[in-house]
C-alpha cells in the first residue's frame, strides 16, 4: 500500500509540474512570440516524411499590421462570440453535441436497414463531427497538444483554455492564433497565407480575399488543391455579409 501510494504521490506532483509548466510557458508568451507549436512541428514532420521536403512558410505580424478585415471575418466564420466568452462557449457546445448525435443516430439507421437489407448502399460514411470549439480552444490545442480525441486530452485542453483567456488579454491570444493557424501545406499564419494566395501582405486584404482565407480554416489542404469551390466562394460572401456587425479586440 505505501508503494501504491508513493506512486500516487508521483504521479500527482507530475502533474502539477507539467500545469505550472504550462502557466510559465503561456505567462510568458503576453511578451515573447511562441516560434512554433506542437501542431505545426507535427504537421511539418509528417509532410517531410512523406515528400521528403521540409516546407515552413511563416512570417510573425504585429497585430496592427494584420488586416482588421481578417480579424472580423476569422471571428465571424470561426467564434462568434469570442470577444464576450471566458473561453468556453457553452452554446455553441450544445449545439455541436445535438448535431453530432443527430448525425450519428442517422448513421445507426443507415446501418441498421443495411443490415435488414432494406438498403443497398455499398459504403456508408461515418458521421461527420463538429467540434463547436472556441478561437482559444483551438489555440491551446495548437499550441502543446497532439491530434488525438481522448477525454484526457479533452480535460488538458480545457485547462490550458482557463489558462489562456486568465493570462493572455483577447487581443494576444487573437494575434498568436492568426499567427500560427495552418493555411495550407506549410503554410501558417496570415502573412504567409496571404502571400501564398494573393500575393499581398496580410495588412491589405479586402474583407472578401479576408472571408475567403478564413471559410478555409476548418479544412486548408482541401480548399488549397479545390480554390474554385463552389461553396468556398458562396460561404466566403456570407461571412463578407456578416463582418460589418463584429467588433474586433
């Protein structure tokens, strides 16, 4: 019993250890630009395995040197409310969990008549999921995290959000995400996606190029390779439609 509980004692320290770790990392970063995070490194380590090549195209702005058309349109498309949420919204949560298990009861019926043979469908897809994460979310899962969706994970990324919106003002945690966000094949941050596909620095985007970069975010390698997607371009006027209302930290 006392090996048992030193071992808990152990464990319980680690990780307090790796929490206060996370504190001195994000309490610096109100300063000092992260060069990197686990996302990008991880990314660009798979894309070098499979080609060969390493590409890292990135470039750090100033906040005031980033289009305010971007800004308001990454909020629009991305995070509604992040300007008054304290990192978590929970609407948006309860929102994606009733359309995930709206989704994943379709799928169950799917398979259920396939398996009466009622249906002759030879694939089924599985239930696409919807996240419903925050800009900060995202951010903290970006910045430390790996890809993988376990509650662990899930509690870890709660935490570094509390840790985030408490040490970082809105406007720093916004400048470090649109900083690093991948937008292509290594290609992250605004400066670098707006050279990429318009051959311009971030600070002069109209609202609509600003739309169209941010209607990416969600899936980058897809519309990279598809730049004349129907609903590219129709959900990019939308959110161009929207921008005016949304104030920007």
């Amino acid at each position: 019993m006392k090996a048992l509980a030193r071992l808990l004692v152990l464990v319980l320290l680690a990780g307090l250890s790796l929490q206060l770790y996370f504190i001195a990392r994000i309490a610096l970063m109100a300063v000092v630009n992260p060069e990197s995070t686990a996302f990008q490194r991880s990314d660009a380590w798979q894309v070098a395995t499979h080609t060969g090549t390493l590409k890292w195209r990135q470039q750090w702005m100033p906040y005031d040197q980033i289009s305010d058309h971007l800004k308001r349109a990454i909020i629009t498309s991305e995070d509604a409310s992040f300007t008054v949420h304290e990192g978590v919204d929970m609407q948006a949560l309860e929102k994606a969990w009733e359309k995930n298990a709206r989704a994943e009861e379709l799928a169950a019926q799917a398979m259920s008549r396939l398996a009466e043979g009622k249906s002759k469908s030879p694939a089924l897809k599985a239930p696409k999921i919807i996240g419903g994460s925050t800009i900060t979310q995202q951010l903290a899962k970006n910045l430390f995290l790996s890809g993988e969706r376990t509650l662990p994970r899930k509690a870890q990324e709660l935490l570094l959000t509390l840790m985030l919106e408490t040490l970082l003002s809105k406007q720093r945690i916004l400048e470090i995400y649109i900083n690093n966000v991948e937008w292509g094949e290594g290609v992250f941050g605004a400066e670098a996606a707006a050279q990429h596909y318009y051959r311009k620095p971030a600070a002069r985007l109209s609202a609509y190029e600003a739309a169209r970069l941010a209607v990416m975010l969600p899936r980058p390698k897809y519309f990279e390779t598809r730049p004349s997607s129907g609903y590219l371009a129709s959900r990019a006027r939308t959110i161009t439609a929207r921008m005016s209302g949304v104030d920007v930290p």
